[in-house]
C-alpha cells in the first residue's frame, strides 16, 4: 500500500527540485523501509545468536529513524 502511494505521490510532486516535499519523501522512505527491516530481523533472526543480534541491531535502528 505504502508503495503505491509513494509511486503515486513521485508522478505528481517533483521530489528532486521542489525542497518543501523533501520531508515527505524522506518519511514515505522510511515508512517502507522499517517495516521491511524488521519482517527480515523477525525472519532472520532463528539463523543464530550472531545473526539475531545484527538483524535486531538494524530493526531498531531503522525504528529510531522512523520515530524521528
């Protein structure tokens, strides 16, 4: 869903010359990407102890970034 949108909003905003849409584009990124990083850590994260901790390191990571 948040892909759509983000395709949506990419065709009709000019992203790249327009600086007042920068933060939505970089929220609508993050929106997609922390999702994404913790479905992989949760999937990961049975591999091994090692593993675990570097996928659990970048879920929350990009959950920081998110709640920026």
């Amino acid at each position: 869903y948040f892909l759509w949108r983000f395709s949506m909003l990419c065709s009709t905003l000019d992203f790249l010359t327009e600086s007042y849409t920068w933060p939505l584009l970089v929220y609508m990124l993050m929106i997609c990407l922390y999702p994404f990083t913790s479905s992989c850590a949760h999937t990961f994260s049975t591999m091994s102890a090692e593993a675990r901790h570097i996928c659990y390191f970048f879920d929350y990571g990009a959950l920081s970034l998110y709640s920026l």
